[in-house]
C-alpha cells in the first residue's frame, strides 16, 4: 500500500491544474496573474498588505478571491499567488498565510503544506526541472545553478532549491550550505553579476501602482460609469482606491472620466 505526502497531494492537484489551462508540464508561466485571472477565472487583488503578511484567499457569494501583498518581491508575490489559488484548487477553506511560512517548517498544517506543494509544482513542474537540468548539461549542484534555474521560472531562490531536491539533484550534503547561502542573501549579489531577475509580467509592474485591482472589478466599474449609474468618486469610494488609479485604468479603456457623469 503506498503513502501519499501532503505534498505529493499538492503536486498532483497542481499537474491536474496545468493540464486542465492548457499549460502543459514543463514550461515556465509567462505571467501568472493573468492565467489565475483570465483562464481559471479567480480575481486577483495585490495592493499593499501589513508587513509578514503575504497574503490571503477565501470565497464569497459563491466565488473565490485571492489577495497578495505587492509589497514583496516579485517572486514571493508569484508563489504566494500560486499557493493561494492552490488552495482554492484544493478546495480548502479561506486562509491567510505569512511571509515567514517556509518549506520544511515543521509548523505548517497539511492544508499548508499541500498548497506549499502545488504552488512550487504548479510554477515549476517536476518535468521542466529535469528538462532544464538536461538542457544544461547536468549542472553542477552549487549556489549559480539554484539561481539560474530560479531565473528561468521566475521564482525565489528557496523554491528553486526546493524543486532541485525534489528532483534529486542535489545532494544531502549540498542542499544545507546552500540554503545557507540563501539565508545570507548571498545569491542577491550573484544574481546581479550574472544578470538575472528581471522578468517582468503584470506582478512585477503592479508594485508601481498599487493597489492592482481585478480585471473584472474594473470592468464592471467602467460599465457602471459608462452607464451613468456611478460617478468617478463615488467609484472610488466604494472600491477605497484613489481617483487618479481609476481615472488611469478609465483613460486605457478610452473612456473619457469628465464624461458619463450622472446628472442627479
């Protein structure tokens, strides 16, 4: 009879995720927000959260939701993305998860460390590490390998050498002192002289103009205006957001906000 891990519980329901958007098992994702948004259909909101909170999921009126903190780096934001809708996949309960939640805490429910498992499948899949690494000529199992792979699915340092040990390619006596470095910050500075981390999609462009709303919140917000069943700052009373963030999502529409103002 064999056993499942929690984790391996993630990983499957995450490979079943890929399968099921069309993404395959190997491939980076070119921009995940957009894919949890626009192909599963579960809003995303990044705006800025209190410091250690990296982000929560729930559901209401019969709909998931997911929120992240953009005030993080772009590659925590993506796997805290990725583990939030792992647990709606997963079909857990609403959670809110902390920034110093981390693979191998002994702390972590099963409800956590299978969302933990379906967020590092679910960004880079088992296949594609092992694809990569035989691309690459089997590279060695040091501090720039974890940083390159890192780089070409666009997550941290830490998921990367989790994904290396999942795939058995580092060893025992390896995986500690890089996990180390890391600790350190030590593969910051390599990843500058190696050129790495510059990727960007909607995450990482978001931080400069928070909060990020959901593409159909704004939809439906711009149909109201359009509509004349809202103005422009009774919008952005009910959204809590400034007016020139709705003003500029309205001017991308070409929707003219000095325009539509209801008439009461």
């Amino acid at each position: 009879m064999s056993f499942v891990t929690e984790s391996e519980r993630g990983f499957a329901a995450a490979r079943e995720a890929r399968s099921r958007l069309g993404l395959g098992l190997e491939a980076p994702l070119a921009d995940a927000l957009l894919l949890i948004e626009d192909v599963a259909g579960v809003p995303v909101t990044v705006l800025a959260l209190p410091t250690g909170l990296a982000g929560l999921q729930g559901r209401k009126h019969g709909r998931s939701y997911i929120f992240v903190n953009g005030l993080e780096s772009a590659a925590r934001q993506r796997f805290t993305l990725a583990h939030e809708f792992g647990h709606v996949e997963l079909g857990h309960a609403g959670s809110v998860d902390y920034t110093s939640d981390g693979f191998g805490d002994g702390r972590r429910t099963p409800t956590e460390i299978q969302a933990d498992g379906f967020a590092a499948e679910f960004l880079a899949p088992a296949d594609g590490v092992r694809r990569w690494l035989g691309a690459v000529g089997e590279p060695p199992n040091d501090l720039e390998t974890v940083v390159r792979l890192a780089d070409h699915f666009h997550v941290s340092a830490e998921t990367a050498l989790y994904r290396l040990q999942v795939a058995r390619h580092l060893t025992k006596g390896k995986y500690e002192p890089i996990r180390v470095q890391i600790r350190d910050h030590e593969h910051t500075a390599l990843c500058r002289r190696l050129g790495l981390g510059d990727f960007e999609d909607t995450l990482s462009r978001a931080a400069a103009k928070l909060p990020r709303l959901p593409r159909a919140t704004v939809n439906q917000a711009a149909a109201a205006f359009e509509r004349g069943l809202l103005t422009v700052d009774q919008i952005t009373q009910l959204l809590d957001i400034d007016r020139a963030l709705i003003e500029g999502e309205f001017e991308r529409r070409g929707i003219e906000p000095g325009h539509h103002e209801p008439d009461y």
